[in-house]
C-alpha cells in the first residue's frame, strides 16, 4: 500500500489517501462522532 497525502485532521474526523495493489486511489476516513460511524458500537 502507498500513501498518496499525509494523515489530514478535521474537524468531522481524519482521513488518508492511499493506493491499492492496482493503483487506484483509496480514501480512508475516521468520523470523529460515533453517530457518523457504520458501527457505533466500534471506536
């Protein structure tokens, strides 16, 4: 996996954008709110 952005911290939650095995660009996203979550019950 390859980074393509630094680890970005909001107001709503942190994300990243990296890159999967065929180079396609992934955004992986943190709410900071448990409402905002698919699963409140995780952290």
């Amino acid at each position: 996996m390859t980074f393509r952005s630094g680890l970005v911290e909001g107001v709503g939650g942190d994300q990243v954008l990296v890159e999967d095995p065929s180079g396609n660009p992934v955004d992986l996203f943190a709410p900071r709110q448990a409402e905002a979550r698919l699963d409140p019950t995780t952290s």
